[in-house]
DNA sequence: CGGTCTCAAAAAGTCAGACTTATTCATCAC
DNA sequence: GTGATGAATAAGTCTGACTTTTTGAGACCG
C-alpha cells in the first residue's frame, strides 16, 4: 500500500515477511540463505539483504553453521509498520484489530488532552474541518468521504499532542479505521451519535478543555471497542 | 545492552545509527554508499545490508542516481528498540525520556486494567512477588536491586494484560526505569508512597478490580509525569 | 525565449564466485 | 562420563564486472 515491493529485495520481502508473520514457518523453523535464495531466483547478496531486514524486525535470527531461525511471536516488533500491515493482511487479521484498538483505545484520549493543551490555532482548525467534514459526509452511502474525513480526524489529534510517540501510530490508526470501514462492520451509514462526538472533540480543543477532550474521545474510543464486542456491556 | 554489534555489518549499524537519529546528518544529506564503505573499511555488500536495515527503519531512503538520503525524523520508526535505544543513548535523551514517559501513562493504567481482568494465577503471583521484591529493597541505599524488581513489576503488568502491543512495550518501559535510575533523580531511597501503590496494584489486580488497578496505576504513572516536570501540579 | 528531446554520466542494484570464520557435532582419547 | 580434536557446514566477507534507473545538461526545435 504504501511501500511497494521496491527492487527485488523488496519482492522477496513482500513474500516472506507475510509468511512468516503468518505463522507459515512456526517458531524455530530453520531457513537456509542459498536455498532461499534459489527459491527466489535471486543472487545470495539480494537474499541476505532481505534476511537483514526481517533480522532487523526481529522476525528471524541469522546465526553461523544453524541458518535463518524464525523467532517466536512475542519477539516480534509488532509496532514496525511494515510488520502491521503484513499481519492486517494475513490470518491473524481480527486478531491483531481487536490489539490495536485497544491500543487505540488507551493513547487517543491521552493524546486528546495533550492537544487541548498544545494545539495551535491551525492545528484546530484542521481538526474542526475534518469534524465538519465527517457531518458532511455522514448520510447518504457517502462512506469513502466519511473514512477519508474521520482518518484525517484521528490523524490530526494525535498530532497535535505534540508527543512523536503518538503522533506516529497516526498510520496504525489508518490502518485499523480503514480495515474496519472496508471488510468488518459498517454496511450503513456512521453512528450520529460518533459523528456528534467528533464535533465536540473538536470544539473541546479549541476551547483547551483536556478533560473534556479526553472523556469525550474516550467515549468514541469504546464505540470502536464495542464494535468488536471487546468490551462487556 | 541488549544487542552487541554482531557482525561487521552490525558495527556499522552500531556508529551509523546513533549519528544519524542523533542528528548529525541533517534531513535530506545525501550519503553515497561507496563512500560510506571506504570511510568503515568494509565491503560493498556488508555496506548494503546496513543500508538496507536503516531503511526498513525509515531513518534514510535510497534511491538510484541520488544516493541515500536522511529522512526526518517524522517519518523514523520510533517504536523500533534498536531506534529508541540510539536516541536515549544521544543527545536527545532529555526529549525522548519525556516521550516515552508520556506513552507509559496512557498505555500502563489500561494495561493494569486489563491485568485485572486477565490475570492467571501465576502472574498475580508474580506480580505480588515483585511488589514484595521493592518493598524489601525500598531502604538503605538497594536502588540496584530496587530497580530490577521495579522493571519486573511493570512488565509483568504489561504482560498480564494479554494485549501484545502492550506487551511488546515491557523494553521501553525497562529503558525508561533504568535511564531515570541510572542518570537522572532518585539518589536516595525511593518516594514509600510509590512502593505502596505498587503493593496495591498487585492486590487490586488480583481482586479482579480493573478500575481500581487502573487508578491506582494511574497514580504511579502521574508521579513519573511530575519527576520530569512534565505535569502541572 | 521556452519547451521538449536525446544522451551520457552517476549511483544504486544485481550477480557470480572465491574465500574466511565461527559453530556445531561426532569421534576419540583419557 | 568428560574433555579435547577435528571435520563439516552455513553464514559472513570481499572483489570485480555488469545492469538499470534516474537525472541533469545540452542540443534541437517551436
């Protein structure tokens, strides 16, 4: 989506890291570099940068006389990007959704009240726009605007936390919000109700309310829980 | 610490690294893969693999006919260990410890909450084990011991919570407890208020009560906040 | 003078092959 | 059984030649 398979290392990537985050190749499966590279059709120096790059997302370890070993899940970096999407795109798909909403769910009412305090005049009103933006965009089968105006929304708050923590999982977030626009749930129109709570994020940070700004994202925050019966009613 | 420069690529990675997230190389530098090899005295190919791992990392970006330029620094992976490791170890280290304080308070009240939830016996055990472990170190100068129980405590909270994202943030957590211990405050004993959430944390997590582990979790976090004078009081 | 076209240079990308080194495992001596 | 020895193995490294893409300059028109 964002990075295609850029040169034939990146081919071989796009191949393998989704098998193996797939879980293709179980915990402790040894690879061998020539054979890989055969089965590839590529030179050995194109396969051992590829294996550097899954070695660097520490999906596999490369050690001397043993192979490629695939490393057991939970030494993945399951917040690289990359490694994301390729799960997004895999089998363990819901799964990894209903993580990153939770994830979601802590750090977007936190970055919420960091905005009303360190947001400036254009921040605000970018967040107001997209706001209005979803209003404009919420009757009518008009999803594909909706999504573009609620990413933007979510985008632009945990930008203006001023934290570069949160303001990079801006693409996770894309991420989750378009998955569940395009294949889960949501064949109707949005809520009413989350649009509203759009506005009044909106307008909480512009008038530098944090509690107010937090509670009222934390409210659209369980919404998405909800959505994914994550959270006992 | 946890990653040696394994190999001659590795050692590359070990000076290149930090130089680049430390700034040296301004947004936009262009670097020239031969160049770069003849200055580490090493091979082409041992050069590539560097490159390539520091792109999958999104610090540079190569492309034909320019080279290999420096991203910004928003575009970094900042979650990445090996990245985050780099950064603490430069001179951004002020900046980054407040970023990833911040991101501790919005993930471990949540991940608390969850604990309480999720918990199996074992890692109530644990937990308690831990919180017992900074009680008995909390006096007569033991911040050594003290901290290694501490780190155990927050990443079996962090575990116990059944979310790998959160999970996966157990190193980050450790870097940040160490970094405050090692260099910052804390040169005497540590605050007994904090001992004493943490005791509570673990009893609340065994009880079951999310929203009590959740606060008192809260609490812990808000101290580390006002540490670094990041919170208004 | 402005726009486009062509071409050559530059740097990354790719490949093949030879060589080095660390690690493991099996064998053997004690 | 324990420890030393050595051979096999797969990653690691280096080198040099070649390919491909991109860009910038200069030529060639409109």
């Amino acid at each position: 989506m964002t990075t295609p398979g850029r040169g034939l290392h990146g081919h071989v990537l796009e191949t393998l890291g989704p098998a193996i985050t797939a879980g293709e190749y179980p915990p402790g499966s040894v690879l061998r570099t020539d054979e890989l590279a055969q089965r590839f059709d590529v030179s050995r120096s194109v396969m051992r940068e590829a294996v550097r790059v899954l070695e660097s997302m520490h999906l596999v370890e490369s050690r001397r006389r043993v192979g490629v070993t695939v490393r057991p899940k939970s030494e993945w970096n399951v917040y690289d990007p990359q490694v994301i999407r390729w799960r997004l795109a895999g089998a363990d798909r819901p799964h990894q959704l209903r993580s990153l909403t939770v994830l979601r769910s802590a750090i977007e009412p936190a970055a919420a009240a960091l905005a009303a305090k360190n947001a400036t005049a254009e921040q605000c009103a970018e967040l107001t726009e997209c706001a209005l933006g979803m209003v404009a965009h919420s009757r009518g089968h008009q999803l594909a605007g909706y999504l573009v105006h609620d990413v933007a929304f979510h985008r632009a708050i945990l930008n203006a936390s001023g934290n570069e923590m949160f303001a990079r999982l801006g693409d996770v977030v894309a991420e989750v919000l378009a998955g569940r626009t395009h294949h889960e749930v949501m064949f109707e129109d949005p809520d009413p109700a989350a649009v509203t709570l759009h506005v009044q994020v909106a307008e909480a940070v512009r008038a530098g309310d944090a509690a107010r700004a937090e509670h009222l994202t934390r409210e659209i925050t369980v919404g998405a829980l909800q959505e994914l019966d994550i959270l006992a009613p």
